[in-house]
C-alpha cells in the first residue's frame, strides 16, 4: 500500500514533470468501472488551464493552482502517478490521463481500483471536511504531543489520521522500535521524553524513506523494515521479532528492547 513516503514520491514527480503545461484534456484511461473519477464537465473546467502548485497531505495529493480547482488523488492500495511522453504509450491501469500541449502526459495508474480522484476547490477545506488532522512532517512537537493522549494504545494513536495525517502501518511500527516503546503503551501514558522521541523519530524516518525514493532496500540495516517477521532477530539488540494485532493491524516489534509501560 503506498505510504506517504511513496505519495511524496509522487508528488516529486508531477512537481518535476507536469507543471506549469498547458493542459489540452483530461479523459478516462482503460477499464475505469468501478474507479470513482470526476465526471466529463468536471474535467473540462481544466483545459487551457495549468498546474502550477502541488501539495501532499498525509497520503493526499491535490495538484492545481491558486485560484483553482484542483484535482485530489488518492492512492487506494495499489496507486501510482506516472508522468512521460506521448511516445511511451500510457501505462497498463492507467484510470486517468491529463494530456499537455506537445507530448507530454500524467497518469493516474491503480491496479486494484481503490484509489480516486475527486476534483475540489479549496485543498484546505477539503482537508478540513475529511476530518484530517495536521501533516505527520508538519506538525510540531508540542501539537504532537497535545495529540497522543487517552487510554489507547500508542500504535493506535499513531494511526489515527484525525490526530496525525500520513503515518501508516509499516512507519508507526518502524518508529515504536526505533524509540523503544512497545505498541500497547497507553498513549497517555507516555513521558513528555517518549512523546518528543517519538516525534523526532517518525519526521526522521518519513523524511529518509522520501530521500530514497521509498526504495526499502537503501534503508539502513538494522531498522525493522528489514525484518518484519516473527522470529527474526532483532536488529538492536538480543531479541526477537513478535508480531501481535493491535487496533486490529498487525504489528511487528521486538519484545525486549521495547517496554510496556502499562
Ligand atoms: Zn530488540
């Protein structure tokens, strides 16, 4: 499932590839049954315009400019964005596909049909009706730790995406083990300490896994990305990988170097 890190990639790409061009159409790529697009006039409104602004929330993506509107991509399980020339062909799965002036052009490619685009005015409004709560790499530490509260457990929390918008499943235990805590703790039991590792932490890794493309591999060896299996020895220190649900998904973390605090 992409995570932010890949939605950042993303991002990268239309910022790098797909500003700033003339927009000559928008239309349905193959087999878009069952994908929610916006409807022909909608995608009419663009043509003549430009994009000219990009911005990630969490896993959102709005692509547009100052005065609007702007199209909103959600990557579902299995999405992608991918921008080329006319030359190349359009990829397999493409849903959408925004054609420039000249050759250029900007899929919306999903496999498995769980993405969307939906067309809005006001990325912020937007984000605001969905209930988001703030960007996990803008949000500051005092908002963080004023957030990660109550008697849930802190792996929930993390995940909440009213509280923390961007941190899923494989980051939330990526930051748990990298800072020691065990997924169960009671978020409001956490010290003001756990809470400002937990922030420094989560930024870090999301900011690392962006910088490599979100290529897992060229991640350093002993993060737990490398060893997301029960048994696995740890990589820091004599333990061993367990995995347990918590708040219904499965989570991957070592035993003993993280302690439960409740
Ligand atoms: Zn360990």
């Amino acid at each position: 499932m992409p995570e932010l890190p890949e939605v950042e990639t993303f991002r990268r790409r239309i910022e790098a590839g797909a500003l700033n061009r003339t927009i000559a159409g928008i239309r349905p790529g193959n087999d878009t049954c069952h994908v929610e697009l916006p409807d022909a006039a909608a995608l009419t409104q663009f043509e003549g315009h430009q994009f000219t602004q990009t911005r990630r929330h969490g896993k959102y993506i709005f692509v547009g400019s100052a005065s609007g509107p702007w199209l909103n991509l959600h990557m579902g399980m299995s999405g992608s964005v991918r921008v080329y020339d006319v030359a190349e062909g359009d990829p397999d799965y493409a849903r959408l596909v925004v054609s420039f002036e000249g050759d250029r052009r900007m899929a919306f490619r999903d496999p498995r049909k769980f993405g969307w685009i939906r067309v809005v005015e006001d990325p912020d409004a937007e984000i605001a009706r969905l209930g988001l709560g703030p960007d996990a790499l803008e949000i500051d530490a005092a908002g963080f730790a004023d957030r990660m509260e109550g008697r849930g457990a802190i792996k929930s929390a993390l995940l909440d995406q009213a509280k923390v918008c961007g941190i899923g499943n494989l980051w939330a235990d990526e930051t748990l083990y990298q800072t020691g805590i065990h997924p169960d703790t009671r978020a409001g039991d956490l010290s003001e300490a756990q809470r400002a590792d937990l922030h420094r932490a989560f930024g870090r890794i999301l900011k690392s896994v962006s910088d490599v493309d979100a290529h897992y591999a060229d991640l350093p060896d002993p993060w737990l990305i490398h060893r997301r299996k029960a048994g696995h020895e740890c990589g820091r220190c004599e333990g061993t990988i367990a995995s347990r649900k918590v708040g219904g998904r499965t989570s991957f973390f070592c035993a003993d170097h993280q302690d439960r605090v409740s």
